[in-house]
C-alpha cells in the first residue's frame, strides 16, 4: 500500500501545478495583468508556466523528484507571501495556509524521495546494473 500510496500523494501534489499552468495558458492576457497589479512583472509569466506545468509533471512521474519539490515548495511560499497577505480577508488567510501546506508537503517529498513507483527510482536502478556490469 506505501508503493501506492505514494504515487497517489505525488499525483495530488504535481496536478494542482499542472492545472494551474495549464489554465494560465488560457488566461495569459488576465494572468499577466494581475502579477503586474500585484507587483510582480508579468513578463515572467513564461517562466511561471513553465514551472507550474513542468514542476508538475516531474512530480507526478516521479523525475528529478527533489529538485521539483524544493522548486514547487519555494515557489508556494513565495506566492503565498505575494499573492495571499490580506489576513484581514478570510479566503486569502487559508489560501496562504493552503499554499504554505502545499510546501510542507513538497519538503516532505524531497527529505523522502519519490519512492518505488518513479522515474527516478526507474533511473537509480539502471545506473546501479550499469555500473556492475
């Protein structure tokens, strides 16, 4: 059950970035607006999808599961500190909780790697009958 288990946590964590990346493809014009009325340059918006989608699949595939994770949890807190700092308004409170959650599991993830059920666990495999051969 672990094995599966931790292929369901990665595929929860990775399709909210998915998701998100993907929608702000379609709402590029809107998305960019807003960072720019929130104080962050919508030019780097690119980027922003770039990592939402790709951070994304790598979680959900379980590649370079450390490096995505420290990624994503960085970006959470960072997103929530800009994005979600009116305390006074309920809904952005637990949107920042949300975000800051959504980080510690990320931390757990990279302290715990992807687990059985992963490319990179595919990848260590093979380095290791490679290196015996």
């Amino acid at each position: 059950m672990k094995k599966v288990n931790q292929v369901v946590a990665r595929v929860f964590l990775g399709h909210i970035f998915l998701l998100a990346g993907l929608s702000k493809i379609g709402a590029y014009e809107g998305t960019q607006g807003y960072m720019d009325a929130m104080g962050v340059p919508g030019m780097l918006l690119p980027l922003v999808i770039l990592l939402e989608i790709g951070g994304g699949l790598a979680i959900i595939a379980g590649l370079q599961t450390r490096w995505a994770s420290y990624a994503l949890a960085a970006f959470s807190v960072v997103s929530a500190v800009i994005f979600h700092n009116n305390f006074g308004d309920q809904t952005q409170m637990v949107m920042f909780m949300k975000n800051i959650a959504i980080a510690g599991g990320f931390l757990l993830l990279a302290d715990q790697g992807a687990g059985a059920y992963a490319l990179d666990n595919l990848r260590s495999k093979a380095k290791v009958a490679a290196s015996r051969s």
